[in-house]
C-alpha cells in the first residue's frame, strides 16, 4: 500500500513512513525511523528506499529488506518502463513537442529549480559552502560535458569542510571502534566489473554493447548520487544528453553510443513526479529509451538493466554498512565531508538548471515559448509556496500541452 501510495518524493515518503510504520504497525520507534534516515542520508543513493530497505531488515533480515525493497520499487519501475514504450512511440508517428507532454520538460525544470532553491536553504550555512556552492555551480557549468565534473566536484567538496573542526561538536570525536572493511567488497568488485565490461565493450563494439553500457552508467549513478532524485536528473543529463553531442564524441561518430533527446529526459523527469514511489524509478525510463531502437525485447530489457542498476548500489550499500552504523557514525570526517558534499551538490543542481534553461532556446515570445516560461515559474512558486502535491502540477501541464 505504501508503494502505490507514497507521493511527493522523499520529504512526502518519510512522513509517510512515520504514519505507517511506526504509529500504525509499529514496525520501528519513531528513534529507529529517525536514526535509519540519518544513516542514510551519510550513503549514495536512494535515501527513501534504503530507508525502507532497513525497516524490513530489521523486521526479517536480509530476505525481508530483500522483499521490501522489490516491492517498493516495482510499481514506480513499472510504470516509468511503460511510459519509455510511450514516448518512444510518440517520437515515431509525432514529436513530443506538440503532444500532451510538450510542457513536461518545462515543468521539470521548475521541479529542479525549486529542489536546488530548498537545498540551498538547508545546505549553505557559512562561508565556507558558499565558496564551496560558487566553484562548483561555475566548474559545473563550463565543464558539463566532462565525465569526471561530478565525482570530482563531490570529493573536493568533502575534503574542503575537513580542514576546520569548529562545526563539528567534542562528542562525535570519540575514536571509533575497528571495522571489518570486507563487507563493502560485493559492491567494489561489481563497480569494477561493469566497469571494465563496459571499457571493453565499447573498445570491441560487441553487439549488445548497450547493455553493459547502460548498466555501468546506472550503477555509477547509483554509486555516487548524494541528494536523492534531484541529483541523479543532472546526471543522466550529462552522461545521456550532453556527453553525446560534445566536440570529442561528434568526432569519434560513434552510432552505438547510448544518446537520448533532452524533451525525452525531461518528460520522464516530469512524469516520475506524478506517480508514487521512488524518483530513481525514471531509471527504468531511460533504460528503456537507451534501447528502443534495438526491438520491444530489448527495450524491455533495458527497463530492467536500468532499475536494477541504479537499485543495486543503494541496496548493497546500506546492507553492509549498517551493522557498523554505530562505529562509522562517530567519524568526525563524515560529518565534515557531508556538508562540503551537500552544498557542491546544490552548486551542480544550480548549474544544470541553468544549463536546461540555455537549452530552450526561446527567441521570441510565441504562444508556446510564453506558455513554458509561465510553466517553468509557476511550478517553482506552487512548489514553494503551496501545499498542492506535485500529481495535480503534472495534470495541469498536460492539459496545457492537449488544448494548446
């Protein structure tokens, strides 16, 4: 029921979760939830979901988190692969420029301003992350089309906050106790893995490259994605739409790399937010969209690989690493390397907002140029301003995109 019914993104599913788990069926202590939530908001990942992933953990063990987790995120993957065979059948026989989703993309854009808006309000407290949140949001910007920007701008954000302690309270400096590293080797060796299967695909050309590509770029995405949903649109943006139109990959003319439109990213960017469940679910879109061209089995399989790669890391993450919660919470460099990563997260959000309104390319105040300026402010004022849930925002939008 929580899966079908969870709206709002990870704000809107938490609450949830204190309704439902902890004063309905008394799963957890409302201390528990709280202290799940910390943990995870320390991980890459799907904070929502990994979260749940504990409650049932602590429920049934590793079946259950198992369990739990596939339920969680079926219906949300389900329904975002549907909607991949969608609007990959309108850009066929039409284009999604003049169908119902035309005012989609716009409204994503409001979705992502508003989120980089609040995350600016919680994340940049002192000077220290506003030079952090500056060089980023620049760097983020001119060097978009780089593969390393993002991991890059997240470590150096880490390592900057570790150079002062004045923020961080005498009592987490207790010295924690030994921990077993062989936990976190599953997750290594698969990033290895696909990594160096989706190298060496790409250097051989083998014929289902796409494949190992696509679930590489997810378990990347779901290995390095600190901020939830609103982070790992940015990414995708990079890896799917502007790393493929760069100088140096036009020139490689490389036909099996995996390229989406920026309207189709956009669409499943706005579409994720009118449905329950998790926002990492617009995996399965993309995935979908990565192999349209090569057969329905094959676009199907690509909603799979897409969900399951993006799920996985956050899965295993916060499976190994909990049982040692209690030791790695009292790492001091946590603390400060979180706030340094969180407003570099906020300085990429800034950028790539930026960036998408750069990409509208609205030179003169048409009908429908006007339309999508009034979409892209008004879904960040009802956003910020109003409790109307982001389902109605969407069906507004596509009433707009049906009579205009």
């Amino acid at each position: 029921m929580h899966s079908v019914t969870a709206f709002g993104g990870p704000q809107g599913h938490f609450g949830m979760m204190m309704k439902t788990f902890v004063d309905k069926r008394r799963d957890v202590t409302k201390e528990e939830l709280m202290d799940y939530i910390s943990f995870c908001q320390l991980l890459p990942g799907a904070s929502s979901t990994q979260t749940l992933t504990l409650i049932g953990f602590k429920r049934g063990g590793i079946p259950l988190a198992v369990l739990t987790l596939v339920v969680w995120i079926l219906p949300a993957c389900i329904l975002m692969g549907a909607l991949s065979f969608l609007v990959s059948s309108i850009g066929t026989t039409g284009t999604l420029a003049t169908s119902i989703f035309q005012f989609i993309p716009p409204m994503a854009i409001g979705f992502l301003a508003f989120a980089a808006y609040r995350a600016f309000t919680i994340s940049i407290i002192n000077t220290i992350t506003k030079f952090i949140l500056l060089f980023a949001c620049i760097l983020c910007y001119f060097f978009f089309k780089s593969p390393f920007i993002f991991p890059v701008l997240i470590i150096t954000g880490g390592i900057a906050t570790n150079f002062s302690n004045k923020r961080i309270s005498e009592i987490e400096k207790i010295k924690p106790k030994q921990i077993r590293w062989t936990n976190i080797w599953l997750f290594v060796l698969l990033f290895i893995v696909a990594g160096a299967l989706s190298e060496t695909a790409r250097k051989q050309q083998w014929q289902n490259r796409k494949v190992y590509n696509l679930f590489e770029n997810n378990y990347r995405f779901g290995s390095f994605v600190f901020g939830g949903g609103d982070v790992l649109i940015p990414l995708m943006l990079d890896q799917f739409v502007a790393r493929p139109t760069s100088v140096r990959m036009l020139k490689k003319n490389d036909l099996n790399v995996i390229r989406l439109e920026r309207d189709e990213l956009l669409t499943g960017a706005g579409m994720v937010r009118a449905i329950p469940g998790p926002v990492f679910s617009i995996a399965a879109f993309t995935g979908g969209l990565a192999l349209k061209e090569e057969g329905r089995m094959q676009q199907t399989l690509g909603c799979i690989i897409g969900a399951i790669g993006v799920f996985l890391p956050s899965a295993l993450l916060v499976l190994f690493f909990f049982p040692v919660w209690q030791n790695l919470k009292k790492f001091v460099v946590v603390y400060r390397a979180l706030e340094g990563i969180n407003a570099a997260v906020v300085g990429i959000m800034l950028a790539a907002t930026y960036y998408l309104l750069k990409e509208l390319h609205i030179k003169e105040l048409n009908l429908i140029n006007s339309t999508q300026i009034v979409v892209i402010i008004g879904t960040f004022i009802l956003l910020n301003y109003t409790k109307i849930i982001p389902p109605i925002i969407v069906g507004v939008c596509m009433l707009l995109g049906y009579f205009i």
